[in-house]
C-alpha cells in the first residue's frame, strides 16, 4: 500500500500512485522493516530534481520493479528540502562510500536506519541489479553488511563532528579568503570554476561587503563582472526575470531550468546591494526584476513564497523556455523576430538541443539608445506573451521557513534600496513602482505567514502548503533565516512585534541548538535522534544553519544593544574561521556576516517625523557600511530599542551613529552623516 497521498510534499505526491510501497519517513515504516526482517530503502529527493524525475520514470513507475522493491524491502520517500536533517545525515554517508553525492540519493539501511550502500541515480538495468545483490546480501551475508554499517556510522559521525579548532575570524583571514577567491576567478566567463556552474551568490555578498570595507577594487570588479555575465546569460530568464540553479556550462549559456527561491532571494541580494554601491543600470534591473519574479511567480497569495519551479515543463528540460529563429518570427513578425535573434543570439545552429536556443542578452542594452531600449522592452513583452501559450513547468508549492526568510530578507533591502534611488523622472519609475508595491505585499504575507501558521507553540516548524503546516521541525537554518528576516522587516517598518519575534526564535535556537565550544547542531536537542546528529558548518547551496543563525545574532545584537547574542555569534563564527581561509567557496555567508562585524556593524539610528522621505535615512540606507543596521522614527518610538532616548536636535531630525557599541554625537546634516559613515 503506498501511504504517501496525505503528503504535504509535492514531491513525495508525485510518488503517491507509483506501484510501489512507499512510506513517508516515520518510526512506522522502520518497525515494519524490523518486523519483516527486511532492509530498508531511503531514496531521497525533491520535485524540482530532473533526474528525480528520471529515475522515477525509469524504475519507480515500473510494475516490476515495484515488486521487486515491495519484495525485499521496505521503501521510504524522502522530500530533502522537507527534511534537511535526513538528508544531511544521508548524503554524508554517500559521501563518505562513494566520494560524491547529488540526488536522486539512493540508500540502503539496517532496519534501524543505519545506512549499509549508498548511491545516486541508477538507470533501471543498474537498479534492478543492485535490488537483487542487496537482498541477497541481507540474507546471505548479514554480518558482512552490518559490519560495513558500522563503519558507515562511523565515518559520518566523524564527518559531523562538532569541537574541532577555532580561531577568531580576523581582517587578515579574510583579507586572504578574498585573495583566494580571486586566485579561483574565471576572468573569462566570471564565477569560479568551470561546468557545471553555480551562481556564487554568497561569495560575491561577501566580496561586496570585504570591498566596502577595504576599498580593494578586485573585489568589486570580481563581482560586477560574474553579475553581469550571469544576467546577460542563459541562466538569467531574459523575459520574465528569475535565475535558474545553474549552469551546464562554464560561460552561463544553457542553465539547468529548475528556478529556486533560494538562489533567486540571495542573488536579489546581490543585485541591489551592487546597485546601492555603483548605481549600475544592469544591476538595478536585475534586482527590479528578480524581484518581481519573486513576487509574481513564487508567491502564494495570503502564505509565503513556494520552494521552486520544475525544471521540466512534461517531461523535457526547456520545453517552456528555448527557441528557435522561425519561432522567433512567427510570435514578432520578419523584422522583430531577426533583431529578436540577433540580440538574444539564436541561431539556426542553436544552442540548446534539437536546434533550440536559450536566449542571452547578446548586447548591452541598458545603455543603449532610448528607441533601442523601447524595442528591447516591446519584443521581450510579446515574447512573453507567446511563451504563456506553452505547457508551463510545475511549481513546488510548499513553503520553507528558512528560504522564506532569505526571501524576506532580500526583499526588505531592495525595498530599502529602491527608497533611496527610484525618482519620478526615472524612465522606469511606474514599473519600479508597481514592483515595490506588489513585492512589499508579499514580503509582509509571508512574513505573517511564518509567524502565525510555522510558530507553533514557540517552536518553528519547517514546512507549510496551501496553509497548512507540516509536521517536519525547523532546523537551525530555519530559525537563523527567519530571525535575520524578521530583523530586516523591524528596520524597513519600525515594527517592534518583528524584533520580539527574531529575539524569542534566537533565544530557542541557542537553548535548544547549542554545541559544544561555540558551535551548533543542525538539529534541536529534542529533535528525532538520526544515526548522527548533523552539524555542518559549511555553506552549500544556502547559507548553513550556524551561518544563517550567527548572521541573525549579529543583526538582533546590534538592533537591541544586548551584548550576549554578539558574543555567542563571535563564539560560532570562530568555529567556522578555520575553514574560511582554506575554502572560502563553501563559506561565504560566514564570510559576509564576518565583514559586518569586523565593520562593527554600525547602529544607525534617525529619529524623524518623516521616515519615508527625510533625506537623513536615505543618506543613511546610501551610504550604511557592511552589514549595519538602521531604523528610522520617532524618538523613543515603541519596539525600537536604538530610537529610545534619542530626541531630536533643536527639533530637527538627527542620526544617531554607532559602532561596536561606542556612538558619536548625532548630527543634523546629510555631510556630516556621510563623513561619519564614511
């Protein structure tokens, strides 16, 4: 009986009618296994996942298989972003048999889950094989298989331990993370690396700030340039907005089409802090747009933003999205539609498969003629048009609490951003207006989303669908995002219900999270006991637990003055140095949030009648160093610790600056702000 069509997960609902067996993870289908004497089958995945998709199609929806399967084991469906902690423990174990992991993940385990055989993807003839060895192992060789379990353990709960050295995270330390990353720096395609290639997202947030602090222009220019190739690239949706999770190649032309909230929150990042710094036109449409994507495309209405969209569109990566030159003139006509490919570079030879194209932005259009820009916005407006008329890819629509506070948190700033830039005269200041509008709303619907349907009892839960949240803990990364959300919501509004919310999720993930020397588990003291309890304290393709976590400290200490949460997230940070140095691909986010304290972070407080539009907060927003902190207000405004005792001056609106504690005298002027800021 396949028990998964009361799922809350899209994923493990495409597998409800499969012929096979499947269980949801529960303490249920391990005593079935220990009853039945049987091994047990972890596969694990996620409904964005094409070769998920794959592998399900080949074996999962096959009669004989799932007998097979049925047979000798009993089979459990894993949605990886719905349990992170699974997956985390399970992927280590791959690691550790196979020197590699990715998903699908395929695992074989004792009926107490300790893990036995590990793979990835499996084509049907390999996986029929490999169903018929492992049975006949468990039955024939069973110490044998015990005995590597035993090892396996082991080898991960070394993997995932926690204790190891610390160090303080100093300039120097990340003066030469910085160089390390621009020794890796593909000068010619930008990123770092080759095939297949991520956005950097973390990286280049760190290198922003590490240029803001240090003045070194490599920085910058590492970042400018990766940002531009990425958005005039395959990767970047040139119609809709939206980046997809990455690229098969090394220059960013065909992406793998999957689009998720994660990558998308952390890059708008990117983008507007890129364009607060230079005034970059590029940088600032990406943002705009980015997040109107966010907005139009992800978000639930009344809930938060959903996880991803599928990169299949029924059954075939790029259906939704790839062209070809005839297509082009039959949705613009014979002119548009040969300066539609020469602009987005589609060829008779394409790009793609089969002939097709993904579109790139072969010019710089942002600096064009205004005529020329007028075309651009015309035709991307019809093709678009056209492109609705196709089969769309599937959206995951579950929401997840961390990845909603990166969102969150990314929109605020854009928000902030946006504030201080967009002018009436501006030739795209309706859109940009319309964008904030549609964006501010689903910030604040997700945000209320969070903290009255995932607080649950004073404890965050991971996931949500269709209102309704599932039963899943949140993690550490669940409470770090959603407190560093809730911190960016209290500076953008003024509210102080955001900032009780963030100090109550803190206060939880350091009673219940903590490890020993400064560090953190990835799972509560009263979660579900794992064959390991994980605790990486690396970045991957989101901000790890301790960073997100230290990055949510970092901002409610200097928000509130309460020393002990920057002093528990200098503690954590330590245990995260040693890596930074050797790796600091894989530390950016603790990197970024390091520059911030290394800054101070500054506390910039403006006590004002006029939050929207005196020009000592925008000045503030303009010019706030890396990682500072600024609320706008009345004085002693309630809720907001950094405006109590701070009158006007001479009844003037006056900005409070302070760093590490320490605060100079206020001053009244737009240049004196500036040169103490400076």
């Amino acid at each position: 009986m396949n028990r998964l069509a009361d799922a809350t997960s899209p994923y493990l609902l495409q597998h409800a009618d499969n012929p096979v067996d499947w269980w949801p993870w529960s303490d249920e289908a391990f005593a079935e296994a220990k009853r039945r004497d049987v091994p047990v089958l972890i596969s694990v995945g996620y409904a964005a996942c094409h070769w998920c998709h794959v592998m399900a199609h080949e074996s999962f929806e096959n009669e004989q298989v799932g007998a097979l399967m049925n047979d000798n084991f009993v089979s459990i469906k894993v949605d990886r972003e719905e349990r992170p902690d699974v997956d985390a423990v399970y992927m280590t174990a791959t690691q550790a048999m196979t020197g590699q992991g990715g998903w699908p993940m395929t695992v074989f385990a004792t009926p107490d889950g300790t893990p036995f055989f590990c793979g990835t993807y499996f084509p049907r003839p390999n996986f029929v094989q490999l169903l018929q060895s492992v049975a006949t192992a468990w039955r024939e060789q069973r110490e044998a298989v015990l005995g590597q379990g035993a090892a396996v353990v082991e080898a991960i709960g070394g993997a995932q331990a926690v204790g190891g050295p610390t160090a303080p995270l100093d300039a120097p330390l990340l003066d030469a993370a910085a160089a390390k990353l621009a020794s890796e720096y593909d000068a010619t395609n930008g990123g770092f690396g080759g095939a297949p290639k991520f956005p950097p997202h973390m990286n280049l947030l760190f290198l922003l700030r590490h240029h803001q602090r240090t003045g070194e222009p490599g920085s910058l220019e590492i970042t400018r340039h990766t940002a531009e190739a990425m958005a005039r690239g395959g990767i970047y949706d040139q119609l809709a907005g939206g980046f997809a999770r990455y690229s098969v190649d090394a220059h960013w032309t065909v992406p793998h089409f999957e689009k998720m909230l994660y990558d998308n929150a952390l890059l708008l990042r990117v983008y507007t802090q890129l364009w607060r710094l230079t005034g970059d036109p590029l940088a600032r449409r990406v943002a705009r747009d980015t997040a109107r994507f966010l907005a139009d495309e992800l978000h639930r209405p009344g809930q938060g933003f959903a996880s991803a969209l599928d990169a299949d569109t029924e059954g075939v990566e790029g259906l939704t999205y790839a062209w070809t030159p005839a297509q082009l003139v039959e949705a613009l006509g014979e002119e548009d539609g040969r300066f539609a490919a020469d602009l987005f570079t589609v060829t008779d030879d394409g790009t793609f498969e089969h002939g097709m194209s993904v579109l790139k932005l072969a010019r710089d259009v942002d600096d064009a003629a205004p005529e020329v820009r007028a075309r651009w916005q015309q035709v991307v407006g019809r093709l678009l048009a056209a492109r609705d008329t196709r089969p769309q890819p599937a959206l995951d629509d579950k929401v997840v609490a961390a990845w909603n506070g990166l969102a969150i948190t990314a929109i605020a700033e854009f928000q902030q951003v946006a504030a201080v830039y967009v002018s009436p005269q501006d030739e795209d200041a309706n859109l940009m207006d319309g964008v904030t509008i549609v964006a501010d709303g689903a910030m604040h619907q997700a945000a209320e989303h969070l903290a009255t349907v995932h607080l649950v009892d004073g404890r965050l839960r991971r996931v949500s669908r269709d209102g309704k949240v599932g039963e899943p803990a949140g993690v550490l990364e669940d409470y770090g995002c959603v407190a560093e959300a809730f911190c960016a919501l209290h500076q953008l509004t003024g509210e102080g219900r955001w900032l009780t919310l963030a100090g109550e999720l803190l206060d939880t993930a350091l009673a219940h999270f903590a490890a020993p020397g400064g560090a953190f588990y990835d799972t509560a003291d009263d979660a579900e006991r794992l064959v390991a309890r994980p605790a990486d304290p690396t970045d991957n393709a989101t901000p790890s637990g301790r960073s997100a976590l230290i990055a949510g400290l970092v901002a409610y200490s200097a928000l509130t003055g309460e020393t002990r949460y920057r002093e528990a997230a200098e503690a954590a940070l330590g245990t995260v140095a040693p890596i930074v140095g050797k790796h600091p691909r894989f530390t950016g986010y603790a990197a970024a949030v390091g520059e911030a304290l290394l800054s101070g972070p500054y506390e910039i407080a403006v006590v004002t009648d006029n939050p929207a539009g005196d020009p000592l907060v925008a000045a503030a927003r303009r010019h706030a160093p890396p990682g500072a902190v600024v609320v706008a207000g009345r004085p002693d405004q309630p809720g907001v610790p950094l405006l109590a005792d701070r009158p006007l001056v001479e009844g003037q609106s006056a900005a409070y600056v302070c760093r590490g504690f320490v605060c100079q005298r206020p001053v009244t002027s737009v240049e004196e702000l500036v040169a103490e800021l400076g």
